[in-house]
C-alpha cells in the first residue's frame, strides 16, 4: 500500500482539483441564470449577455477552464520536487508519464548533447543548408511548391476564417444564424494539427531524439491559443483587412518581447522599419471607411483584442526560440507538443463550459459550418508544414517574403470578398507597411552578407 500511496495522492491532487472548479463554475452559472433555465449552459449564458462585452466574460471563464490543467499541474510538480517521486524505483505508467512531463529525457542525455545539437541548426532549430546540391529547375520547382502551398492553404484559411466568424449559416429549417465560439475552432484546428505533426512523424521518423520537459510546451501553448482566441474575437468588432494591417506590427511586440525575455539587440534599420509599420497602421486604420462608423466601444474593444494578440502571440514566438536553442527540437517535435497542450487546455475550458454540446448542435443543424470548419483545420494544420518546409530548404528571409505577399493578396481577396472598402489614405498606409517589410528584409539579408564577408576575410591566427 505504501508503494502506491504516491500514485493515490497525485490522482487526490487531480480529482479534488476538478470538483472544487467545476463547484466554482455551478456557482458562476447559477448568479448568471436569473431567469434562465438552471440547464442552460454557461456558454448559452455567456452568449446572452451583452454583445459588446460578452468578451470579456467568456475570457474569464475561459481563463476559469484553464485552471482545469494548470492547476492539478502545479500542485503536482510541487509534490514531486518535495516527494523525491521520480527517484524512485517504481517505473508505473503514471510515474513514466510524470517523469516525461517534468524532466524530458534529460536525466538520459548530457548536457553538451543537447547545447551540441542546438548549435548544429539554424537559430530556429531548423537547418537551412541542404546535405544535397540541387539544380536550378529544381529549385525553381521546390520553390513554386513552397509559393503555392502556403498560398493556398492561408489565403483559404483567411477567408474562411472571417467567413465562420462574421457570416450567417442557414439551417435546415431556412433560419440564419452565427457561429460564436472561437474556442471551439481553436480547439479544432489545434487538434487536427496535432494529429497531422503526429502522423507526419511516425511517417517520417526523425533522427534527432526528444528531450524537452513536455510541461514547457504548456506556456508556448498557452499563449498560442490566447492569441488565437483574441484573433478569432477580434474580427467581431474589426475588419480582416485591419486584423491583417495589425498583424505586420507584431514586429514591436516581439522585439520588446525579445529584449526583454532574451536581452535580444536590434539593429538602427529594424527599429525603423518597426516605427514606419506603425505609422501605416495608423494611417490604414484612420483611412478606414467602417472604422469611422464603428461606435467608439467597440473600436476600443477592436483595438485592445488586437493588441493582446499581438502580445501573447509575441510570448510565444520568443518562448519558442529559446526551447529550440535549449534542447535542439526539431520543428514537427515542437508542432506537436504545443498542439498537443492546446487541444487539452481548449478541451478543458470547453468541456467546463458546456461549450461542446452547443457548438456540436450548432454543427449538426449547419452542415456547411461543418465543411467550412473542416477545410479551415486543414489549411491551418498543412499551412504549418509548409512553414517547416519553406524555412528548412530556403531560410526564414525567402518566407518573410512569401509571407509579405501573402498578407497583401489576403487584403485584396477580402476586400473583394466581403467589400471592404479603404479610403485613398488607407492605401497609402498599407503601402508604408509593405515597403517598410520588404526594406527589413533586404537590410537584414545584406547585414548578413556583409557580416559573411567579414568572417572569410578575418585573418587567421596560427597556434
């Protein structure tokens, strides 16, 4: 009995964990319901709350579902670190899955092995030198696949995306209605995603060995799916063409992020480009014929999603580069962790909730959000591979390009889609924003070949 009191206490951590937030959660929906049914949902209850505010609840709430994961998680950990549990010798699945989640495989690898294989790769863990030289009609091939992949899987993605979120869909009965959980299509591209980086690496096993704590996948994870939740919420109160603009100044938030997470130093032009990026934004955004019809709440509100997306997805970035450069992950390993931690903590919150049943009806009675949904999980999920795929054989410079074009088509389509109309001075802003990228990029390749030619014409010191 004793040998198993360890395995009973952590299973008490995870149980009465669940009971006391689920309690708390009964509690939230009972002062909410009123004159509600007491079976309505939370979700339901959320959703009848003031449009325009409805947000910032369903964010509680969803923070409140997290609490399932995180919660269990630290009292664990801090049970384990007191306990001595992993030092012991009883190797139960249990204690294999705890060892994973808290240690990695670091107890089995040295330390120089795992700053060796760091150094092996590229900044991002990714190794942009190919072992194999390659023709030029075999370049030109491998790069029109790269083009047209991620073409075509986030330019569908994009407009899918604000379809699901600002369309009506006719039910069976001819009624139209909208889609309103963002959480939901988080936690389905998240999970698609999973499965894919999961079967691509048993299809396709990598030689590097795994060693990351699965728990640091937790914060990337975390902040990922904050990101993608305030994107989703985000297109309720702004355009796609503004939430597109918003997302080429992500260059501020990650930089301050990076210096302040990494003691990162940019360069005079990075700091420029960064400020001219802002300065089209504010011109986009000033320029926008629907912003001025906006009510001043809701163009507050529209702002602040974006800004909090901006933020966490620049937490995730940098968090990111450091586990590559810690534990030298490949890029599938690091896919399929974050994924795997979203689609808990999504699950969690949703299942709390009661978020799946009414996401689930709303599927049922609208077979097209299904297909919709579906297509757009699968452009999400394949639009990742290709990023691997594109920074792997050409390097981030030819992706940064890629994907500068991309935003441009994606605001063009939209525009064309979904008639957002931009004022002269609109245009004019997305051009400082596009030429202020394009001059980032080409200051930075030169930078690196000036950098280059230093280091072949440093003189070598005999020993």
């Amino acid at each position: 009995m004793s040998n198993r009191a360890p395995e009973l206490i952590i299973c008490s951590f995870i149980i009465v964990s669940l009971l006391v937030i689920h309690f708390f959660s009964d509690l939230l929906r009972i002062s909410l319901a009123g004159s509600y049914a007491l079976d309505v949902t939370l979700s339901q209850l959320i959703e009848a709350q003031s449009k325009e505010y409805a947000w910032l609840l369903k964010l509680l709430v969803n923070c409140f579902g997290y609490s399932c994961v995180f919660l269990p998680g630290y009292l664990i950990y801090k049970y384990v670190q007191r306990s001595s549990y992993l030092e012991r010798g009883n190797r139960t699945f249990l204690h294999t899955a705890i060892n994973m989640c808290i240690t990695g495989n670091s107890s089995y690898e040295s330390v120089d092995v795992i700053h060796a294989a760091s150094s092996s790769g590229s900044s991002n863990g990714l190794s942009t030198e190919r072992s194999h030289k390659r023709t030029s009609s075999q370049e030109a091939v491998q790069m029109l696949w790269c083009f047209g992949g991620l073409m075509v899987s986030y330019l569908t993605w994009g407009v899918l995306q604000e379809k699901i979120m600002t369309q009506h869909y006719l039910n069976y009965a001819g009624e139209s209605s909208k889609f309103k959980d963002s959480q939901f299509l988080v936690f389905a591209n998240r999970l698609l995603a999973f499965v894919v980086a999961l079967t691509y690496m048993q299809w396709q096993p990598s030689t590097s060995r795994h060693r990351a704590p699965l728990y640091k996948y937790a914060y990337a994870s975390f902040s990922n799916i904050m990101s993608a939740w305030f994107q989703y919420e985000a297109l309720k109160f702004v355009s796609f063409p503004t939430q597109v603009l918003a997302k080429s100044c992500k260059i501020i938030p990650v930089m301050l992020m990076g210096k302040i997470m990494s003691k990162a130093k940019y360069e005079t032009h990075e700091y420029l480009t960064a400020l001219l990026i802002s300065l089209g934004m504010i011109f986009f955004m000033s320029g926008s014929s629907e912003s001025s019809r906006a009510s001043g709440v809701t163009t507050l509100t529209g702002i602040f999603l974006l800004s909090m997306y901006m933020l966490f997805d620049s937490f995730t970035a940098n968090w990111q580069g450091s586990l590559f450069k810690s534990y030298g992950m490949t890029s599938l390993q690091m896919m399929c962790g974050v994924n795997l931690f979203s689609s808990i903590f999504t699950g969690a919150s949703l299942s709390m909730q009661g978020g799946f049943m009414d996401s689930l009806a709303f599927a049922t009675e609208h077979p097209k959000f299904v297909f919709d949904m579906v297509v757009l999980s699968i452009c999400s999920a394949v639009g990742q591979l290709f990023i691997y795929h594109t920074i792997d054989v050409f390097g981030p410079v030819v992706f940064t390009i890629i994907m500068t074009v991309r935003q441009a088509v994606a605001i063009m389509l939209s525009c064309l889609i979904y008639q957002h109309s931009i004022t002269l001075l609109g245009i004019f802003g997305v051009l400082i924003v596009f030429v202020a990228i394009f001059l980032r990029v080409y200051c930075n390749q030169r930078l690196r070949a000036k950098r280059k030619r230093a280091e072949a014409n440093k003189p070598r010191v005999a020993v």
